[in-house]
C-alpha cells in the first residue's frame, strides 16, 4: 500500500476535513513506531515521507498486516474531532493489529536475534 493509497481509503472510509500534510504526519507517527518498535532501528535510520514528495511510495509494512495504518488514520481522526468514544474503540483497534504484526514479525524474523539484512 502507498502513502496516497491509504490516505484516499481513509478519506473513503471516515470522511473529514483533515489534509494531505496532516493525514501523512500520523502515518509517519505509525511509521516510526513500526521501524522502532518492530524493526529495532536506530533513531538515526527511521524514515519519514512527505506527500509531495513520497505519495507513491510503498509504507513497510505489507498485507495482510498493512490494516494498522488505516486502523491509526481511523483513530486520529476520532481524537482530533474530539469524538473520544469512537477514538477508544478505533484506538483498541489499531491495538491489537499492531500488537497482532508485532507477534508475527517477532516470529518470523527475530528481530533481536540482528539479522538486520532480513527485513531492510
């Protein structure tokens, strides 16, 4: 899924009146979370994406996990629009999806095993 690709499904599947900069700064929060949290990467290494620049880019993480960045999408737009009961459940959520790609890439990979060439 690209950048651009997600930001238009969420615009499909939760209208709002959010922008492009704005939707493409919480994919790059979720982003950051993958690449530190999941991947183990240093600060220094995380990447960020800009719509102008990156709407065509493919985000890291791959089917069937890629739900959390709309599932993320989802929920800051709840809690932007100070709609919190909608955030708590689009929030749990994207939760459990995280937590969900983070037990089957801690699997597949081994991420604290260093084998660094295996998913970069």
């Amino acid at each position: 899924m690209t950048l651009s690709q997600v930001i238009e499904m969420a615009n499909d599947v939760k209208p709002n009146a959010f922008d492009e900069k704005t939707m493409t700064h919480w994919v790059n929060q979720v982003e950051g979370q993958v690449q530190t949290e999941v991947f183990l990467w240093a600060v220094e290494q995380i990447i960020q994406y800009d719509i102008n620049q990156d709407a065509d880019t493919e985000l890291l993480v791959q089917p069937p996990h890629d739900k959390i960045y709309l599932s993320y999408l989802m929920a800051m737009i709840d809690f932007a629009n100070g709609e919190y009961n909608k955030y708590a459940n689009t929030a749990a959520m994207f939760n459990e999806q995280f937590a969900e790609f983070m037990r089957w890439f801690a699997l597949t990979f081994r991420p604290a095993d260093t084998h660094e060439e295996v998913y970069t």
